[in-house]
C-alpha cells in the first residue's frame, strides 16, 4: 500500500526466512525462465512474492500470499514465497529469488519500490510492485498495483448506516494510509446515501500504527463510548485489537450490541462472539494472473494495474447480513460499476476531514 512506506522509518532488520517453494497445477511450465526488459514474452514458470510480514494476519500479508498460489495454480505455475521480510533492505532476499529465475516477482509493500525496480532492471525479471505510485511502470520491467477501494467501502458504509441502532458509525485508522482514506470517504458517502444525516467518528492510532493491537484497541473503546455501535476498522494487526474492543466494550445508548466491519482479508473464523459483520475484502488473484499473461504477450509494464469491484474487490456476505439489506448492496454494487452512482474520492486525512465537516 502506497504509503506503506511511513513503516521503513521503523526499519526491521532483515528476517532470514526459508523459502518455500509451493507447486501449483498440473506439471508446471518448466524452469521459468525470465522475459527480457523489451518485454518480449515469455512462459511463466515461477510466480514469486516477498511479503513484510508473516502469512498468517488473516489480512494484507495472508491475502498476497493466497492471490500468489492461486494464481501460480490457475496459471500452471509454481508459487515461491517469501514472507516475513520485513521492512529493512530486501535486496538480499531478492538476489536469492532472482537467482532462481522466476518469471514474475511480487514485492508485496510500496516501501520495496526503490530496491525492487532496481533489481528488476539488473536481472531483467518483470517486477509488480503494490502502491509503487502511478507512473512506475516500465515496459517489461516493472508494473505498480494501485486500487479502487473506496467503491468496497462505498457497500461497508451502507451495511453500516442499515445496521446501527445508536445512529453513530466510527472509522478507525492505523496510520495516514492512502488506502484508508480512499475507504473512508467511500464509508462515509455510503452511509449518508442511506442516512444523510448520520452521526460518523473518525479515528487514528498514530502516524504508522500499522500492527499496534493495543493502541487499536484503545481508540475502538474510544468510539463506542463516544456512541458507535457498528466500527469500519483498518489497521493490518491493529485490527486484532479493534475487533478485541468490539468483542469486549459495551454497546452504547440506544444499541443493544456492536459490529465490527474489517478490510482487505476474512477474520470470520476467528469470530466467537457474533460480531463480526463483513469485510471489504481484497482477492489479488485476477490480477495477478493477468499480469502473467501480459508477460506471456509481451505487455507487461504497460500499463498499473487497478484492483477495483470487477477483479477482486467485494463485500463479504457473512450470516449476519439480512437476504433484503444483501439485495440492497447488490444493487449499489451494480450501480457503481455501470457510473450511475459516483464515489467520492478522498486521498488524504485531511480531505477525510473535510469531507466529514461538510456534512455536518
């Protein structure tokens, strides 16, 4: 995620994982070998991805894991994963990858969009890079992911507005994220297409909150004793601590319980206690496979690539969720793709703000 980057400040030293080597499909494509930086074309035998942190976040690292095996599945390729390599210098970790020739590497954090650019160029293997910042393609060489999240949060903000009782919402934050503050203005005019009028908090936990649980769960109690029964969370591994608040915290006036609405992975089945109400939930799966194919035709890097709700964005549609309120999502859903309802757009905590204010 593009500003992903706040997190290098913290520097992790470089974590000496293994890697593994998943294989995927029937056979696979052989060795895997590399394109050119002409971006000439050529088979795809290996996918590769260095993630920050471990796999198992039920969130952003998990679900780039995921994408990466299924896609190497579908595709007939071979998943290589890296995980848990933290925030510090990468290149290390991408020298030994590369050294494997895999025919596509995923660096799995914008804060990698120096190192791996470079390294794509030394080695010549195509390099898709999330939240390397539109402009970063290079022909053959280099492609950024960037998303269209606000149109998910659009849906969570009407889930939302549709579930509370107390008549308040609260956005909570990790961190000044460029992809939380595109899903917090798309929450927000979600709620306020059902409810003009409706109550909304808006909360950080700090300047690169990222994994601080304890802190997520302090600013949730916050909100819901400002008045917020239903909480649209962002925060990586501050979420645990968030969705901790929600299983924990008593309702406020006028509701009877609190609902946790969470973002990019499905942390269902950690749910013991009925609360969990949806996700906006991220599948890379899509786009990674066409980014293999582009490299196959020779069109990779031309172009970023964009994860929105027709290749991998959606809802997710939990038990919680009544068959008329699921209907009424469908239809917004279908709205936004067709134009006919416009999301708005706000990149910065400040517009976040703003766009809060103006409806007050």
């Amino acid at each position: 995620m593009r500003t992903r980057q706040a997190r290098l400040a913290a520097a992790a030293a470089v974590a000496a994982a293994v890697l593994v080597v998943a294989a995927a499909g029937c056979g696979g494509r052989g060795g895997g070998s590399s394109p050119t930086p002409s971006g000439s074309g050529a088979t795809v035998g290996r996918i590769a991805i260095v993630t920050p942190e471990k796999a198992n976040d039920f969130g952003w690292n998990q679900q780039g894991v995921a994408a990466v095996k299924q896609a190497a599945t579908r595709t007939g390729a071979t998943a290589v994963i890296q995980d848990g390599a933290g925030y510090g210098d990468i290149a290390p970790i991408l020298e030994q990858l590369s050294a494997g020739k895999p025919g596509l590497i995923v660096a799995w954090a914008s804060g990698y969009n120096t190192v791996a650019p470079q390294m794509a160029r030394e080695h010549g293997i195509p390099t898709l890079i999330v939240g390397a910042g539109e402009g970063s393609d290079v022909r053959g060489l280099v492609a950024d992911v960037e998303t269209n999240a606000q149109n998910g949060a659009y849906l969570a903000g009407i889930l939302a507005a549709r579930t509370t009782r107390s008549g308040t919402l609260a956005i909570v934050v990790s961190a000044e994220d460029e992809n939380w503050t595109k899903m917090s203005g798309g929450f927000i005019g979600g709620a306020r297409s059902v409810t003009p009028a409706i109550r909304i908090l808006y909360v950080q936990i700090g300047q690169a909150g990222y994994a601080d649980a304890a802190g997520g769960q302090r600013v949730t109690e916050g909100a819901i004793a400002g008045g917020a029964d239903v909480i649209f969370g962002m925060g990586d591994g501050a979420s645990f601590g968030m969705l901790r608040a929600v299983e924990t915290a008593t309702p406020p006036k006028g509701a009877d319980k609190l609902w946790f609405v969470d973002v990019i992975g499905d942390k269902s089945p950690l749910d013991k206690h009925g609360v969990y109400l949806s996700s906006v939930v991220w599948d890379f799966t899509p786009l990674l496979e066409q980014a293999v194919h582009d490299i196959e035709r020779g069109s990779f890097g031309e172009h970023t690539y964009w994860l929105g709700l027709d290749n991998g964005i959606g809802l997710l549609h939990s038990r919680w969720i009544p068959a008329g309120v699921w209907g009424e999502l469908e239809k917004a859903r279908r709205a936004i793709m067709d134009g006919s309802i416009k999301v708005p757009l706000t990149k910065t905590g400040a517009e976040v703000k703003a766009f809060l204010k103006s409806g007050q």
